[in-house]
C-alpha cells in the first residue's frame, strides 16, 4: 500500500504510546494527566528558551505570571519612576498579552529577541508597546480563540491520526457546541455551560475538563467545577448472548424495511464487525485504520492492528479459535464488501463516522450492549480462563493498570461466582489428584515389597 502523507508524518515523530483506551473513567484519568504532562514540558521549554537567551548573550529572560507570558529585563527608568537605587536602572516585567503556552512561547521568544537587539544598539526607548500596563485587553469571539487552540495544540506535539482523534474527541468535538461569535469572557462561557443539561452527567463533566483546559490556555479567569457521575453499570455479555447475538443480524436484515439496494449488504459488515470485535476485543478503529486483509485472509489467526492506531501496533489473538469459523470472519466474499465499505477512510472524520456507524448498527439489531462491551467481555472471559493479567493486557493494546482498573471493574456477581466456582473445583481437582498421588505411592510400595519377597523366595529355591 503506498504511503499516506499522514504515515509519512508518523514516520518522521516519536509517538508516544496511549495509557488510554477510549473509556469514559479511562478519558478522563488521561485528560488530567495529559494536562500535568503539558504543564511540566511548558516548564522544560521556557527553561530551553531562557538559555538560548542567555547564550546569545541577550539580557532579557522570558518569565510566566499567572498563566501569562512577560519579558524580564533590566532597562533605563520608565517615565516618571523612582530612581531608588541611584543609578537610573530598574528591573521590569513586561506584559506581553500572550498566554503561558507553547505556541505562545514562540512569539515570546521573538519578541525578547527584539527588544535584546534594541537594548544591544542603544536604541530602546519607553513607548506604547512597552509601557503595556496601560493598554486594554481585549476580549476575542470564542470560535477565534478555538482555531487559535487548535495550533497551540499541535505545536507541541506531532500531528497524526493519534493526536488528531485526541483532540477531536476531547477537545474540538467538546467545544464546538458553544458559540463560535460569542466573547470569551468567563460569565459567557458560564452561562453556556449551565445551559448543558444535567440529564446527560457524563458529557458534562467531560465539557467542564475541556472547559477548564481551554480557559487555563487562554488566561480567562474560570474554573468550572462539575463532580464526576459514577459510571452506568455496564451489561457485559457472556459467550452464549455473544454467539446467539451473531443470529440477530440476520434476523434484523430479514425483518427490516425500507431496503435500499446499494445497502442491502450492510448488514454483513457490520456482522463482520461484531465478530472480529467479540473474538479479538480491539477497539473499533482498530480494525478500520490500514486493515492489512492480506495478512488475514492468510492462515493465521492474528488479527494485525497497525502501528498508527491508539496504542501502537500488535497482533491480537483470540480466546476461542471456533469464532473464527462461527462466525464467518475469513469469508473472502464478506472481506472484499468490508474493504469496499471502509474505502480507505483514514483520516479522523473517516474514523468517527465508521465508529459511529457501528455503535448505531448495534442499537439497530438491539443487541443490547455496545461495541466496547464486546472488549470488557473478552477481558472478563480472558481472567475466566486463567490467562495473565500481563497477557490479556497486552493483547488488548493497554497497560495492566488499565486492564485491573478499568476492564475488571465490571466483573459482576455472576462472573465472580464463576470464578469462585472454577476455583473451587480446580482445588477440589487438586485434592483428588493428590490422594490420587498417595494411593499410587502405596500400591507403588506394596508392589516392591512383593517383589522383595519374591526375589528372596527364588534365591532361597536355587
């Protein structure tokens, strides 16, 4: 397949590996650590700024105040200032109007570099653009500022179809549904945010963390606080809902109306979906982005994620071999119309709409659960059998942080009395084999004692 300009972009950056997975409780967590982690590079950066400054000799350092950027510099008194050293200089912290980000850091620098040459050439002087304090902020339209966000995003991290799903989901798919022409003053956004209704918790909580990032971005002065909802019990399917949900497709394609032609195989597909998810518990994009169908339609029975989706590349195995075969999912016939529907749709839009796609497919079957519920079933099902923890884990795509915290949290009362029950039949298993090894150990004694005898009974007739 002939590279991408998105591969091109991957191969040329370092990507970092997700401890994600696309949870809600799992977003979340990562939201907040992918805050801090921004927050400690930012203080790297200005510290790789300033000694750059320093090593050309410039007598300006760039300093952060309150989520703002200002030049830190030694400079001839400002007009009408008090001389209390006596010799006509004074430190002074310059305010730049430009807030304490990368994107920012960048004009900072700039303007430090200026301001040293004009120092350098004797040819500063107090005027508008340094005597700041005086001059007005000026509010911005909130769609302005979130282009604006969108660079200062990417500007410290590279731009592939990782980061761009990242900050779709959680940041431009968030914000968009606020006013673009509205100011961005704290008592607007406020005011739109309390519109969000309450009925719908967890996109709210998810709006006021994208919320308070975008604020703390732009140095408006907000903090929305909104208590995280405890999480909707989840209705985890075991194996026999699994295997009888792949008939309802069928049921669904007989029974439906209004059949258009050019989608009369739909169906197929997504089925197709349903059952690489059950058996192989990947994410849904995971098997849209660069599918290699190739390597599948081989005799292996790996499915191979690429390297671009969330988590970094690996080959996934299945728990039950017999649902490779069950249900269909190396038909050649069924794969071409899979190809066909996915049509090489790698790009971020390409990957929301296909995901959308198939959490609506499920509700159309009324399979009652979704496509993630399939992979907390085959991590459930891998602790059932007895597989590692570090196993599972990393045949998932995720850490065993992630695999405990997350994926197990919806283990269930009947999955525990499994558990319970398989444990206590392999110790009694265990019991049996023992006093299985002891009747051996004493039929095994007896059998050399009357050898013993006999051995003495025919040296004592010779």
């Amino acid at each position: 397949m002939p590279q991408t300009k998105l591969q091109e972009g991957y191969q040329a950056s370092t990507v970092k590996t997700a401890t994600t997975d696309g949870t809600y409780i799992g977003t979340m967590k990562h939201l907040e650590h992918q805050a801090a982690d921004t927050e400690i590079k930012f203080d790297v950066a200005l510290k790789e700024v300033n000694a750059r400054l320093k090593a050309a000799k410039s007598r300006v350092a760039i300093v952060k105040v309150a989520g703002s950027l200002y030049l830190q510099v030694t400079l001839p008194l400002k007009p009408n200032d008090v001389d209390t050293k006596g010799n006509g200089k004074k430190q002074y912290k310059i305010a730049l109007g430009i807030p304490a980000n990368f994107y920012g850091l960048k004009t900072a620098e700039e303007e430090a570099n200026e301001l040293a040459k004009l120092i350098a050439r004797q040819q500063f002087t107090w005027n508008q653009k340094y005597l700041g304090s005086k001059q007005e902020k000026t509010e911005k339209p909130f769609g302005e500022l979130l282009d604006n966000y969108e660079k200062i995003y990417f500007s410290s991290r590279p731009r592939n179809i990782k980061s761009e799903g990242t900050f779709f989901q959680n940041y431009l798919g968030v914000l968009n549904q606020f006013d673009r022409n509205m100011l961005a003053t704290p008592e607007n956004i406020k005011k739109q945010f309390d519109t969000i209704s309450n009925d719908t918790p967890s996109w709210k909580h998810r709006t006021s963390i994208a919320l308070n990032l975008f604020c703390k971005e732009f140095n408006i002065p907000l903090v929305i606080k909104f208590k995280r909802p405890k999480p909707k019990a989840r209705k985890i399917p075991d194996e026999s809902k699994i295997e009888q949900g792949f008939y309802e497709w069928e049921i669904y394609a007989n029974n439906r109306r209004n059949k258009r032609q050019e989608q009369a195989h739909y169906w197929l597909v997504f089925r197709w979906f349903y059952g690489m998810l059950a058996t192989y518990g990947c994410r849904p994009r995971e098997l849209f982005l660069y599918p290699d169908f190739e390597h599948w339609l081989s005799p292996s029975r790996t499915w191979k994620v690429h390297e671009l989706c969330k988590t970094g590349e690996r080959e996934a195995l299945p728990l039950y071999d017999a649902w490779i075969e069950l249900f269909d999912l190396k038909n050649s016939e069924i794969i071409k119309l899979v190809k066909h529907y996915i049509n090489g749709r790698d790009d971020t839009k390409g990957m929301h709409t296909l995901s959308a796609a198939v959490s609506d497919w499920f509700n159309k079957v009324e399979l009652g659960f979704s496509p993630y519920d399939l992979r907390h079933a085959w991590a459930i099902r891998a602790h059932l059998m007895g597989i590692p923890i570090k196993a599972a884990a990393d045949n998932l795509g995720h850490s065993v942080q992630q695999h405990t915290e997350t994926y197990q949290r919806w283990f269930g009362l009947e999955n525990r009395k499994k558990a319970i029950n398989k444990a206590v039949e392999n110790q009694d298993e265990l019991e049996k084999l023992r006093e299985e090894i002891v009747k051996l150990k004493t039929e095994n004694q007896q059998l050399k004692e009357m050898l013993a005898q006999y051995q003495i009974v025919e040296v004592l007739k010779n």
